[in-house]
C-alpha cells in the first residue's frame, strides 16, 4: 500500500472518528488541532491495528508520529 493510500484511509477514519467531512482533516493539520481527544486517539489506533494489521505500540512510536495524518501514515508505512 502506498503512502498516499495509507493518507486516504487514516483521512477518511479520521474524519469518522470526528463526524467531519473528510475535505475536513488535513494531511498536516495537527490531530489534536481537528478535535482529536485522548478517547479518539485511543479509537484511531484500534482502527489502525485492526485496518493495517499493525501493532502501533511496538513499533517504537513516538509523540510526532502522532501530529499529524501525514506522520502517522508514515509511521505506519514504515511499520508495515
């Protein structure tokens, strides 16, 4: 899967996880700047795992991969 693939995906649970359009989450918005709770964070990355079949937490993630759809999606490249 591409990295741009990755971007639509997590734009598209983004924008769920928030009741947004999904023209509504930017790639390089901060999460947290969208609405990004740490209830919503906890729900974005059970959708990641079970999505992408990757397990976030061992792969070494930090606070950065998380600003951002475009970081995450990088990260989550990376991990798989």
């Amino acid at each position: 899967m591409t990295q741009e693939q990755v971007e639509d995906i997590l734009a598209l649970e983004v924008s769920s996880i928030l009741g947004l359009d999904v023209d509504k989450a930017p790639l390089d918005e901060p999460l947290d700047a969208l609405g990004m709770d740490s209830m919503a964070f906890v729900e974005l990355l059970v959708a990641i795992e079970q999505r992408f079949a990757v397990k976030l937490m061992r792969t070494d993630m930090r606070r950065e991969d998380l600003r951002s759809i475009r970081a995450l999606a990088t990260r989550i490249c990376r991990a798989a």
